[in-house]
C-alpha cells in the first residue's frame, strides 16, 4: 500500500483545523441582477461560473472564469477577493500578488495575502520588508501557525538567531506542536553553526514525535553525516525502515544514497521558510484541511521550485480534491535522477487509475516491479487497484508476489498485507487461505479494528465460530464507534445469532452513519422483517435497489420484495 507524504512527515502532531472562508465556505448568495441590466450578463456569468467551479474545488477553471469576470468589474470587492485567492491556489503567484494589495485595503486582516507577499518580498531579496510582513500576520484564526514560522526565518535573514528561537517559542501555547517547533529549531540552528544546540533540538524533537516521520529521519541523519556521525545515520535509517516496512520514500533515498558528507538540506533563509511551509501543509493535510495544505505546499514551491517531497505533497493534495489530471502534471515534473522518483511513478500509476485509465496504471505497476525484483511495493499498489476492480484472482497473484519479497529480502511482515490478501482470497473463493491471512494479520496487529471485523463478519456470514466473531466485531465497534460498516457487521452478527430486537439496534445505527449503503440497507430491512415490520423492511429493501447493490445481490433483494423467503438466524446469505 502506497504512503503518502503525509504519512511519513507531520501529519497526526497537531489537532483537527476547520476551514470557513478558505475557499469554498463564502456562504452569502448569490447577488441578484435586474433583467433588463443585459450588458451585465456576460461578466455575471463568468462569475457565477467561477463560483461553482471554487465550490467544487476545480480551481483552475475558476481562476480563469474569474479573471473574465474581473477584467470587466476590476474595483469589484467580491471579484478581487475571490480571484486573489484562486490564483494562490493554483500557484500563479504574479497574478496573486499583483491582486494583493487590494485585498489587503479590502480587508487588512487577510492572512494569505500577506503570506503572499511575504514569499515575494523573500524571493526579491527585501529582508526587511520580509520581516514586516511576517510581522503582520495575524497570532489567531486558521493561518495562526504560521507567523512563528514565517518571523522565525525572516528573522533569521537578518541574522538574529535570539529573535528567531523567540519566534518558534510561540508554538508552546498550542497543543500537539512540540515536534513541529523543536525540529525547525533543530533545522535553525543548524543554519546557523550551533552543532550543540541543533542536536539537542532534534532529540527533542524525535522524543516529541514518539515515533519517526520520513522528514525528521532524513534531516536528522543529513545532520549526523555532516558531522562525522556516520553510525549513528545509518541506524537512524535502518529504524526508520524497520518501523515502516515497504516504505517507498525510505527505499528510494536509501537505494540512492550518495557517498560522502551530504549537503545541508537548509542552504538558506529562503530555503529554511519553504521547508517551514511545507511542514505546515503537511500537518493540515488532512480531509477538514485540504485548501489550506494545498496553499501553504504552493508557497513552499513558489520559494523553492524544485523541492521534491513538496511536490509529492502537492500531488497528494490534488488527487486528494480529485484532480488526476492536475496532480499528474506536477508528477511529471520531478526527474528520473531523483531519488523520489520511484515513489512519484506510483503516484502516477495512482492518478491513472484515478482517470480511468486501469490499463496503463496495471502495466506501470508491472514494468516497476520487473524493474525492482526486491521491491515490494509496486506489487502491493497493484493488488489493491486489482482488489478495487473485483479482479480478486490477479489480485491474490499480486499479493502473493509482494509477501515474497517481503520473505526473500527479510523485511517485517506487514499487518496491512496480509489483510489485503485475505479479503482477496476471501472473495475469490479461497477460505482456508483467507482466513489464515486474517488470523496472521490480527497477530501482528493486536486489536486492529478492521481485521476484527472483517475476520469476526467471515466467521458469522458463514456460520462459523458465532460467539467469539461477535466478541470480535463488538471489539471493533468500541473501537471505531462511528463506522458504519463496522457497525454493520455487529447488526448483522446479532441478527445470524436470532437475536432481531439487537440487530435493529445496531443496524439502525449503521443506517444513520451510512445511510446510502445498499448492504446495510438490505440487512436492516431483514431484520425489519423478522421483527415483523413488513412495511419497513420492503421500505428498506426498495432503498438498497436504489442505492446501486451489485449484480449478485439484485436478484435476492427483489426476490424478497416479490414475496420470497428471507434468511433466518444461521442461514448462510452474502452481505
């Protein structure tokens, strides 16, 4: 299974962020137009076009529809606004800077378009009118984290270290920052020659983290090279691998790494703020975030153009928004000597997939693992894109190809692996193997909620080993208590015990969290029926014919509204 950057660099250290105004929360409607005002029409269209197009995140077509509308309205506050902030987006930073300082005489407060200007002033070499536009950050709302990172760097453009570690000290009254802020401190000393000072603050913040991220690895390790700590490198790397078995980005470093004392990741300020930025993108990189990771990854690659994991980043967050197409040109970009580009082929293989072309993502995936016959990891990426298309035989094939290697090359085993193939085999008919593969994953992953439950609803669908599969899924659903499809399955297993009034319960439950699902649908309408609501449960079913059920399952589904049998406690049935 590919990782994402986001995986291996910050993602988890900090709370949840919640978006408003970031790109798509403008809430106030729509402005009204007098009928006979037609010359307007035209740029009215263009805007109310670019709206929609932001509302479902395809910014590039917003930005374009709204430049049209600003030429022909470019006093309009809303038009400035919104188009200043679709052109950062989509990393047309001239545009974006040249919209403003509008913006900021609109609203003073306006955090990315001081961030905005604060990357040009950078790169023009202005240190302080850098340093003034970190200043004018604002310390509260959703971009609060990044002023101490942005004063911080511009601070130490001028050379002022004190004032630099002051800055970073700001991260002390957010919770869950303490990696963040003692690893920039570790990168800003080290910028500065304190080799004393910089270990420390890496050491804290490796203990911070708890557990290593790809970026701390490879920084820390950059940092004991140059150092003379060439031991001490190497076993920071080899922990790194042992913890994140198959980890792309590792392997594809490792295997390229060259000999000698490296370069310093941070050869400038300029260099030092890019990396804070994408530090920060990778933090917010998550569903709630996703508009704030792509515009700080933005910034990041506006300062530095060829920084490759911002890159893996940005084409993260882009297929992330369902944008194949545009994640794959940012992709292309990243050479073939780069040490990252194995872990970018299976981001392409990815996007293709993504866009429909299955074909092409199967062949790249087999054209990399022929290419890397102790690589696991294209066989694993195929698989699951072999899982995802039903085709379960070829996928087993792919799994099984990816646990050899993993023996061959001595590699942990991995939990996620086995898991994978065991609902492979499972759904093509191959039990006895499945279900070793589901047992073996739950031993090297204890109270993993998703083999609990895949393991536990198998045992119960079959009728086999009842009262430990629904222990099992009841673990599972204290576990992860919002999953509907967990849930599910303990409706489902209370219901193959007899016990219908818990089934209800459950599988109403289940309902209220995933409420377009076909299966759960059916399964509650069964249970509806034998609890002797027959209004409902046809109710029920009708609902999962409408929710697109697959092929196997329409038959039994409009059997049961036709007047057909429906299954009782211990009768075999899918779902």
């Amino acid at each position: 299974m590919r990782k994402s950057v986001a995986d291996v660099c910050w993602v988890g250290v900090a709370a949840a962020f919640f978006l408003t105004d970031i790109a798509v929360g403008t809430s106030e409607g729509a402005p009204t137009v007098d009928k006979a005002e037609t010359a307007a029409e035209a740029p009215f269209g263009s805007y109310l076009a670019g709206r929609h197009a932001q509302h479902i995140r395809d910014y590039q077509s917003a930005v374009d529809w709204l430049e049209e509308a600003l030429r022909s309205d470019p006093e309009s506050p809303e038009l400035i606004t919104r188009t200043f902030l679709m052109e950062a987006s989509v990393g047309r930073f001239d545009k974006a800077k040249s919209l403003a300082e509008s913006e900021l005489k609109l609203d003073s407060s306006d955090a990315m378009a001081e961030l905005v200007l604060l990357v040009e002033r950078v790169k023009a070499g202005d240190q302080a009118g850098a340093v003034a536009r970190a200043d004018a950050l604002p310390q509260e709302g959703v971009h609060r984290f990044v002023r101490p990172l942005a004063r911080a760097w511009t601070q130490m453009a001028i050379g002022d270290v004190a004032g630099a570690d002051e800055a970073l000290r700001a991260f002390d009254k957010f919770n869950g920052f303490a990696p963040l802020k003692f690893y920039q401190l570790g990168l800003l000393y080290d910028f500065a020659g304190n080799t004393e000072a910089a270990a420390d603050n890496f050491k804290q913040a490796l203990d911070a983290s708890g557990q290593l991220n790809w970026r701390l690895t490879d920084s820390l390790a950059n940092f004991y090279q140059r150092h003379g700590r060439e031991d001490e490198a190497t076993a920071l790397y080899e922990r790194f691998v042992k913890d994140n078995a198959g980890s792309e980005l590792a392997e594809s470093v490792l295997a390229s790494r060259p000999k000698g004392v490296p370069p310093p990741l941070i050869g400038s300020a300029e260099d030092g703020l890019a990396e804070a930025l994408f530090d920060l993108a990778s933090v917010v990189n998550q569903p709630e975030t996703l508009d704030l990771a792509l515009l700080y990854a933005r910034c990041a690659l506006e300062l530095r153009p060829h920084m490759v994991l911002d890159q893996l980043l940005l084409a993260d967050v882009l297929s992330a928004q369902n944008k194949p197409e545009q994640s794959l040109a940012i992709l292309s970009e990243i050479p073939q000597s780069s040490p990252y580009s194995w872990s970018a082929r299976l981001r392409i293989a990815a996007n293709l997939e993504l866009l429909d072309r299955t074909d092409e993502a199967v062949a790249q995936l087999k054209e990399m693992a022929a290419e890397e016959p102790a690589r696991a990891g294209a066989d694993m990426q195929l698989g699951d894109l072999l899982r995802g298309k039903k085709r379960f035989t070829e996928a087993v094939d792919a799994y099984d190809e990816a646990v050899r290697r993993f023996e061959a090359t001595g590699m942990p085993e991995r939990w996620s692996l086995y898991y994978s193939r065991g609902i492979a085999l499972e759904r093509s008919g191959q039990w006895n193997r499945a279900e070793a593969d589901l047992q073996r994953a739950l031993e090297l992953k204890p109270d993993q909620p998703l083999v609990l439950n895949y393991l536990g609803y198998s045992w119960i669908d079959r009728g086999e080993n009842l009262q430990r599969g629904l222990e099992m899924i009841q673990k599972a659903v204290e576990l992860r208590p919002e999953d509907g499809y967990i849930v599910d399955s303990l409706g489902w297993a209370h219901y193959r015990l007899g016990d219908y009034s818990s089934a209800v319960q459950y599988l109403e439950k289940a309902i209220e969290l995933v409420p377009e699902d076909p299966t759960i649908n059916d399964h509650l309408g069964d249970a509806y029926w034998q609890s002797g609501r027959a209004v409902e449960a046809r109710y029920q079913w009708r609902r999962a014919l409408q929710f697109g059920p697959q092929d196997d399952e329409i038959k039994p589904i409009q059997a049961k509204l036709d007047g057909g049998s429906v299954p009782t406690a211990g009768a075999a049935r899918g779902g």
